[in-house]
C-alpha cells in the first residue's frame, strides 16, 4: 500500500507517493507556486487560491495515473493564510498568506490592528493569521459579499478533490487562525465578538481533533488537511519525542512534541493528535536572513564590476573562516521582526577594528539566526521540564548549509542529524493519512 502526500507551499507545490511500511519515498515531484498577486501595497502578501488549487489538482491526478498502488491521500499546506468561500464551497477571494502584514497596519484607536487585540483580548494573535486579516478586511470592506465561510489552502484543496461544500478543519490550522483555545480546541467566540465580528461566527468551519477523512478522489480516501508544522514534524520524527525538530527555510521554526499544553510569549500550543501538541517557536526570517546577506555581499561584489551570480558558495568559506575567530561580532537577525514585537529589527554588536570583516559578518548571521531559535526552545524546556536528546534539521536552508548545521550543534550542544525526506512535510501528510485512528 501507498500513500499520496501533497504539499502547498509558499513557492512550491509538491507531491511525494510514500510507502508507509518501507518508510521509502517512491516517487517525488515539486512545481513552483508562482501564484503570488501584485498590488502595489508593500505590506499585502496575497496569492490566486483558484490557481493554486487547480495546480494542485492537476499534480494529484498526475501522480494517481503514474501509480496504481496509492491508496490514501493526506494533504498540507502554509498555515495561518485563509480564502473565502460562498454557499456552494467555491473560492470567493486570493488567498490572504501568513506573510501579509495587514495587522500590523494602523487602525483607528492609531495602534496595530495586533495591538488592539492584545490589549482589548489579552491574547497574541499575529498579522497573517487568517481571523486578524479577516477582521482587518471586514473593517474596510474588503469581504466579498457572497463569503459565507473561509478555510486554508489546504481545506480548501480538499474540497475540491472531494467535492465537499463546507470544510472540515484540523484543529491545527484552526489554532493557526487565531482566536483559538487549544486546550477545548475551539475558537474564542467570545473575544471574536468582543472585536466585533459576531456576525461573523457562521465563517467559521467544521472541526476535528483526529487526523479525519473527508470523501473520496478517484476511489482514494482523503484525509482532512494538517498543518505544514505538523506534517513536517511527522515527516522527519514521526510521534518521536524528546526531539527538537528546527526547520530553516523562508522563515526559522522549533517544534518539540508534548503531552503538555504550554505556551509562552512567542510559543504556540499547537493541536497535534489528540492530547498532544507541538510546542513551536518560529522565527519570520529565519533561513532569509542568510538570503539578504547574500544579496548583500552580492551588491558589492556587482558594483566592482564582478557577475551578478549567487555568492553563496563563497560564503561558506567565509563562515568557516568566521567560526576560528576568537572574538567575532554578534547579530540579531530579527530583520522582519518577531511574532512578539514586530517593530523590532536586526542588529550587528561587539563589531571592532579587527573583526569588521565579510567573515564575521557571516558566522554573526549564521549564529543569530540559531540564536532565536534557541532562545525560543529554552522558554520551551524551562516552561516544561521537556530536555531533547537531539536535533533533527529540515528544511533547504539548513540542509544545503553545513555552516549552519555546525552553529546549530554547537549553539544547542545537541547532535544533529537531518530529516531522511527531502519533502517532509509531504511525507507527513501521505503518513498522517495512514494512521490507523483515521476516521
């Protein structure tokens, strides 16, 4: 027996078909998103949801043809993000992405849209997170008038391999919305109408606390969409725990698996199984701030009258050379802010005569970005008593960087090994929609 596992990125959609029992790949496939909408606003982060699903579609019935064998269907994507849907489950709306920044815009009380909830609800709930940018777009008008629910990429991927109408929503995209106790794993109707969205509660999906099955495509039973944090968690350790998972890819992410509900400022609770949760910490950079330093170091290198090519092969050296200096400068690579503070900004320190070099500077970098994530994970093991064993790394930014593979074992004195799949969270999905508690 196999399993079709599909992913819906931010840059990529991918499909791996996944032998469960050989914990093998069998046969692995990634296209580009490219569904990002220009609109001339620098803080609007938002994609064509139709297109993305009709990709989508398109790559599950290819990968169907190609093997007979599959006989499952589990299905992920970016959180957070959301779409419309009118009466009949059709898509109403692009997709408003976990990058959009509307909630950090200026409202009328003259703080954030993020600030308001905090201090009217005393819950942190991020910009990008779909019920912040839904309450930012029913204050200016911006809902379609035939909306009548709303859901991820990934319920919304579902529906339409099954033709289902409304969406049935794990409760980890769920909590990724906001507004969401994860503890009854049920939204927060009453701060929802505390900010004035009671009208609005009828948007809000179907839940389920199982890994749970919708209907059928082609005879083949699909599994309610998970959460990219989790299916990448059971991709690369399965129900391990005592692990740290740390992903490095668009953005920087802890996981660590917990019977334990805790949370702390920048650490979600996020529903797992039932009774259990991923305790994670993400940082929004992440793997991008190596990026704008290669752009960076790149810049220089064009302006000279070097090629305009990637440097980052070049860095690498640099950051070897960085790791044998004795007293190196130290960055906060928090260049896009935090979930915590989004106003903050990055930063370079202890930067003097001798250590004001292209070295320094990359091995700075390479260690604040460990750093945050580090920070986050010992807010996790005070909270919780939870002490990891080890590290597992995915993502491309950390698996193609064995600079950073080394700050990370050095800056959590932890081993590290990386995930055995490529594409682990469509590994993920095509596993969760093996469990046997499926329902």
């Amino acid at each position: 027996m196999k399993a079709l596992g599909l992913d819906i990125g931010t840059t990529t959609i991918s499909a791996v078909i996944f032998d469960p029992e050989e914990r093998a790949v069998c046969r692995a496939k990634t296209i580009p998103n490219q569904c990002f909408i220009e609109t001339g606003n620098d803080w609007e982060r938002i994609q064509d949801a139709e297109r993305i699903a009709e990709k989508a579609f398109d790559l599950a019935s290819e990968m169907l043809d190609e093997d007979a064998e599959i006989a499952s269907i589990g299905l992920t994507g970016q959180m957070h993000g959301i779409l419309y849907l009118d009466k009949e489950g059709k898509c109403v709306s692009p997709l408003y992405t976990w990058q959009d920044g509307r909630g950090n815009l200026s409202e009328e009380r003259k703080v954030s849209l993020v600030q308001e909830i905090r201090d009217r609800c005393g819950i942190t709930a991020s910009s990008g997170y779909g019920l912040v940018s839904h309450l930012y777009n029913r204050r200016h008008g911006l809902v379609p008038e035939d909306a009548a629910g709303l859901c991820t990429i990934g319920d919304y991927l579902g529906m339409k391999l099954t033709g289902r109408k409304r969406p049935l929503m794990h409760a980890g995209n769920a909590a990724s919305l906001g507004f969401f106790d994860e503890k009854s794993c049920t939204f927060r109707t009453d701060l929802l109408s505390e900010m004035g969205m009671e009208k609005d509660l009828s948007f809000l999906p179907e839940l389920t606390e199982d890994f749970a099955r919708l209907r059928f495509f082609r005879g083949r039973p699909v599994s309610a969409a998970i959460g990219d944090n989790q299916a990448s968690f059971l991709g690369s350790a399965g129900t391990e725990k005592n692990v740290v998972l740390v992903n490095m890819g668009t953005g920087g992410q802890i996981s660590v698996l917990s019977d334990r509900h805790f949370t702390a400022p920048g650490i979600e609770a996020r529903p797992f199984r039932r009774g259990e949760y991923l305790l994670a910490g993400s940082s929004l950079c992440g793997g991008r701030a190596y990026a704008i330093l290669e752009g960076f170091f790149r810049s220089l290198v064009t302006a000279a009258g070097g090629p305009d090519r990637p440097v980052y092969e070049l860095m690498g050296r640099l950051a070897r050379e960085g790791a044998a200096l004795q007293d190196p400068m130290t960055a906060v690579t928090a260049f896009s802010g935090t979930r915590v503070d989004p106003d903050l900004r990055g930063s370079f320190q202890n930067v003097s005569e001798d250590n004001f070099t292209p070295a320094s500077m990359t091995i700075a970098v390479l260690r604040g970005m460990a750093e945050e994530l580090h920070q986050m994970y010992d807010l996790i093991r005070e909270g919780t008593g939870i002490t990891a064993l080890r590290l597992i790394g995915s993502g491309n930014g950390l698996r193609l960087n064995p600079a950073l593979q080394d700050v990370f074992r050095e800056t959590f004195q932890l081993p590290l090994s990386l995930s055995p799949f490529m594409e682990e969270a469509a590994c993920g999905a095509a596993m969760c929609s093996c469990f046997r508690d499926i329902r």
